[in-house]
C-alpha cells in the first residue's frame, strides 16, 4: 500500500490510530477519533455497508466484494448486516432496504460517471470524502489513470489496514491524501503529483452535507481553479431544511436506533450555498438530477415516498468546457 499523504504517524501509534477492538479482539488502525468509529468517520461505514448488501442482491445496482471487510473490521459495525439475508425486514427496513437500495443506486450511477469520464478524456479522478469508497481497487480503468483519495487520516489508516490484509491491488495508480477538507487542501493535492493542466474527473459523494458553507464554497473554488478544460465534477447536495415530518421520517429515525447515526446531528446546519450557481458562473455547464430519475432509468431503486427524507437529494453533474461527457 502506497504511504499516506499527510499522515503525521505511522500505523497503530499517535492519537487517531489507536484503534478500537473488532470482533477478533484485534486492534484497528484508524478506527477511532478521527476515524470510522464515530462522528462523520462512521457514515462511511455505513454507505459500505450499504454497497456490501446491495453487491449481494440478485438485481445488484453495483459489486464491491471489499465493503464487507470494512464493516467487519470495525467495532462498530461488526454486527451489521452485509448481506439482505442478514436485513431484519428485508426490504421494509427503512436504513438497509430503501436508505440501503439509495447508496446502491448512487454508487452505480457515481461509477458510470467516473468511468465515463475517464473514458471521455480525464486524466486523474480526485474522490473528496473518499472514506471506503473502493473504486481505484474495483473498477476498470483505462491505462494511464490516477486517483487521488481525500479524507481523514484516520478513516484512510483503517482504510489500508483491511485493503493491506486483504492484500489488494489498485487497478489505477492510487495517492490517498489524509487532510481535512475544512483546511486548505491545495497544497497536499498538488504535491502529491495532482497535475492541474490535465483533465480531472471530481467526485463529492455523500460530503458536502457534512461540510460548513464556507468549506463548501471553498472546495468548489479549489475544483475551478484546478480544473482543466474538460474536467467534470459530480456532487450530491439537499435542497435545503427539511419540515418537521421529513426529519421524522423512516429513514433518519432508523438510522439513529438502528446503528447510532444521528445523520440529522451530522448533516452542517447553515444555510446552503448555491454551488449550482457558483458553477455556471464559472462557466460550467450543470445538470441536475433526482435519485428518482436513475431509479427510473435502472428500473429499480427508491421511489418517492411521502415526507420522504430523500426528496430534497439533488445529483448534479457539472462539465467544464471542452468535454463532451
Ligand atoms: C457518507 S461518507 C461517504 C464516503 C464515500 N464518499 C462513499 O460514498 O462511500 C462521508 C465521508 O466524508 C468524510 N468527511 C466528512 N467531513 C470531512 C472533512 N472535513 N474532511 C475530509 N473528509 C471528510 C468522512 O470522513 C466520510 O468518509
């Protein structure tokens, strides 16, 4: 496993490296302070577990045979579901049916894009809040790519305890870069290689929700300035606050008793800003998209649901001129 950009420490020693048990009684890298065990760091749990249940489901949206390994590696998560026989419920529990068939659904439509951008000319990809986002391992890229990881530094150390166990190989070169994306982060992409002259494919998925308005509107600053032509970006964001009965609703309530993820408490709860409009003022071309319309167009995935806590999920996918994505 390639070192980690911008990690102070080394493996198991330092704060944020300690480690929690899993379910062998052994100590995990990176699972703790600013890793998966709690706060944000245990969303990306989540959305792996998510990926693990729908890569084992007969109509599978996406496969990603390493989501398993990560819930498991966890303290936390060990006892999660990672397949839907496991799902109490099936596919009426509202967190790993509905909630569980939306990240599905997002990492499929996520891999096309990413995929397809390579394909269309980008050179390198960056994944902003990559957390267990296993796609420099699993998809198929065409020679030449570079994928750059963002996220924490101890999300990313628990991240390569269980690649390095289950001694994987990157089908891409791959440079994990451990920073905060509250913090200028220029600097470490820069100086890992990240050439700004070239096209770049972006990728913010599940992120922004999480991040200050001001650490927002920086990072689609930061993808501007580096974007080449032909660069793309695709990000997910909510429209705005939601009523009383959408944050009542199936999905944020199983969530927090279910597996402790209190995505309401999580989510920054300033005033949004328009990162749609900021882009176009740029000169990009944007388009905007429900979950709703892959579902529709895959055939499967969630539908609308009254007070439904992913009405408000908006898809975008941005285009700087000179692509033809
Ligand atoms: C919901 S998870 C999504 C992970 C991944 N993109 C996926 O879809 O599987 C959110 C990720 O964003 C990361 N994140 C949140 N705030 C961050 C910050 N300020 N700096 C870096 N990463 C952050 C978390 O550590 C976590 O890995």
């Amino acid at each position: 496993m390639e070192p980690v950009i911008g990690l102070a420490v080394g493996l198991g020693t330092g704060p944020g490296l300690v480690g929690a048990p899993n379910r062998r009684g052994g100590r995990v890298p990176g699972a703790q302070n600013t890793g998966v065990e709690g706060g944000v760091g245990l969303t990306a749990l989540m959305v792996a577990a998510a990926r693990a249940i729908e890569t084992h489901r007969p109509d599978a949206l996406a496969g990603d045979a390493y989501a398993e390994h990560f819930v498991r590696a966890a303290g936390a998560s060990a006892a999660w579901p990672v397949r839907p026989a496991e799902v109490p419920d099936g596919d009426a529990n509202p967190l790993w049916g509905r909630l569980g068939r939306y990240f599905g659904l997002r990492t499929r439509v996520l891999d096309d894009f990413l995929v397809r951008s390579a394909h269309a000319g980008a050179r390198q990809v960056v994944l902003l809040g990559a957390g267990l986002d296993a796609r420099a391992f699993r998809l198929d890229w065409p020679p030449g790519r570079v994928i750059y990881e963002i996220d924490r530094d101890g999300v990313l150390a628990f991240k390569h305890h269980v690649l390095d166990g289950l001694a994987a190989v990157p089908t891409a070169t791959r440079r994990p870069i451990a920073v905060d994306l509250r913090d200028d982060w220029i600097r470490s992409l820069v100086s890992t290689g990240f050439d700004p002259t070239v096209p770049t494919a972006w990728l913010a998925e599940g992120l922004l929700l999480y991040l200050p308005p001001d650490a927002e509107r920086r990072l689609i600053d930061t993808v501007d300035r580096l974007s080449a032509d032909g660069s793309t970006l695709a990000f997910e964001v909510k429209l705005g606050p939601e009523s009383p009965e959408v944050r009542a609703s199936p999905v944020y309530v199983a969530a927090r008793q279910q597996i402790g993820v209190d995505l309401l408490a999580l989510f920054d709860g300033e005033p949004r800003p328009d990162s749609v409009g900021d882009l176009r003022g740029r000169g990009w071309s944007t388009a905007i998209h429900t979950p709703f319309d892959f579902t529709r167009h895959h055939g499967r995935g969630p539908r609308p649901e009254p007070n439904d806590a992913l009405a408000s999920n908006r898809w975008v996918f941005a285009n700087k001129p000179g692509t033809h994505i």
